[in-house]
C-alpha cells in the first residue's frame, strides 16, 4: 500500500509498521503529523500513545530524538507519564530521554507527575536516573516539598484543615532536619502564593518569611555549642506558632 504523508500511513495502514517503514523510506524519523486533534506529534509519540514498546524501540533503533516536542511541548517522556507505562518509561531513559524536562503548562517535571500519581516505584527510578528532587514548577514547589507533603498527608488522621494543623502534628516533636526545611519551604511558598491571591499582606508574608530564613540560618551554627539543638527547637516552635496563626486568620477569610 502507497501513503501520501505520514498522517496517511498512521491512520490508514493495517500494522503498526507501515508508518514506520514511511518514515524510514522519507528519510525522517522525526517528521511531525497531525493527530486529527489539532495538534502535531511525532511517530515516537504516536507509539508511546497506543502503548507499542516494540515500535518505541524500533523508532529509537532508527533514529527518532528521544526529546523531540509535539506541537504542544511535550515529549515522548512526558506521553509516557501520561499513559503511565513504565516500560517504555525506562526504554526512553535508557535511550537518552531527559528526565528533568518541564511541561510546558505548569512547569513540572516527570518526577513531580510520578510523586502526583502515587508511583514511587516511577519515581525511584527516575531519582536513580538523574531526576531533581528540588526542581521548582511555576508554583515554585519542588518533588521533594511533595513527598513530604504526601507523607504528612497520610501520617494525619484526617486531612488537612487549611490551618497546617495535621501537617504539624504529623511532622512530631523531632522532626528530621531535612523534613523540617522543608516543611519550611513550603510555607514560604503558600505565603508567594497568598500573597498573589490578595489573602494576605505583603508586608505580613515578608515579615514571615524573613523569620523563616533567619531560622534556616542556625543551620550553620556550630553544633558543639550545647544549647544549639534546644535553642533551634525552641525557635522553630515559635515561628510554627506564628504561621499557623497566620495562615488560620487569612485562611477563614
């Protein structure tokens, strides 16, 4: 069977082959087509889509870019995430596939889709490839704030109030140093965030968040100074105190 175009050999052919020996013949695995939805992809995304790992493979063995953007900025990794497959999740890693690529709506990256999703498993594996923990979408929150805010969300008995109260429970009396800046961080956040929304003043969130950073700085203290850990504990428990305040009064708004 002859094909006019690549739209042509995708959704008129018998076999999954038939695009790709079109492409092949053209000379260009990364030719762009419509997708009848008024978008343009690639045949790697197209085989990403319907789930082919053997015509993922075969793309890849014949050149198609594992990075290559439809129409709409996304690429093949991104359509995996999608169809959550993660086969061909690994098969486009291990093929050159970067791994800390942004969509283009919200600024996430794969690693932030798999913590979104639930898939641990995804987004182990994405770690152990190079993903970033602390990569900022537009919101400015990182895989990382989002892993403990799924931690947190399932330590707490019920959810959170929009008061911050469960969260705080849940992190405890002791909390880890790296949950702990964290947590932090993400209240910086909320505080960007409200102010943006008109729920809370500028000069309030600023004079919050210096409170933070100041905090963030007994980081660097010598630790052989024996009130240091009572001290930073003590602080911490204020500046929670105040948040919480903070975020209960311009929250019942």
């Amino acid at each position: 069977m002859t094909f006019v175009s690549l739209e042509d050999a995708v959704f008129n052919s018998e076999s999954l082959a038939d695009p790709v020996k079109y492409v092949m013949q053209v000379g260009n695995p990364n030719e762009l087509f419509s997708d009848r939805h008024g978008g343009l992809i690639g045949l790697l995304h197209y085989m990403v889509m319907v789930k082919s790992t053997e015509g993922v493979s075969l793309m890849l063995d014949i050149g198609a870019d594992p990075n290559l953007r439809s129409s709409d900025g996304s690429t093949p990794l991104w359509t995996a995430m999608i169809v959550k497959h993660f086969e061909i999740i690994q098969l486009l890693v291990e093929r050159g596939a970067d791994v800390n690529v942004r969509e283009q709506k919200r600024g996430d990256t794969p690693l932030h889709a798999a913590l979104v999703e639930g898939r641990k498993d995804i987004a182990q594996y994405l770690l152990d490839h190079g993903a970033d923990p602390d990569a900022r979408n537009n919101l400015g929150i990182s895989p990382k704030q989002l892993d403990l805010f799924d931690k947190l969300k399932h330590t707490s008995s019920s959810p959170p109030n929009g008061g911050l109260d469960q969260w705080l429970e849940a992190l405890g009396d002791t909390p880890s140093e790296e949950d702990l800046m964290n947590f932090l961080e993400l209240c910086q956040t909320l505080l960007h965030n409200m102010v943006q929304q008109g729920r809370m003043s500028r000069i309030k969130a600023q004079t919050l968040e210096r409170k933070i950073d100041e905090f963030k700085e007994t980081e660097k203290w010598p630790q052989s100074f024996l009130s240091t850990q009572a001290i930073k504990i003590q602080r911490m428990r204020e500046i929670i105190d105040e948040l919480k305040a903070a975020f209960t009064e311009d929250l019942s708004r």
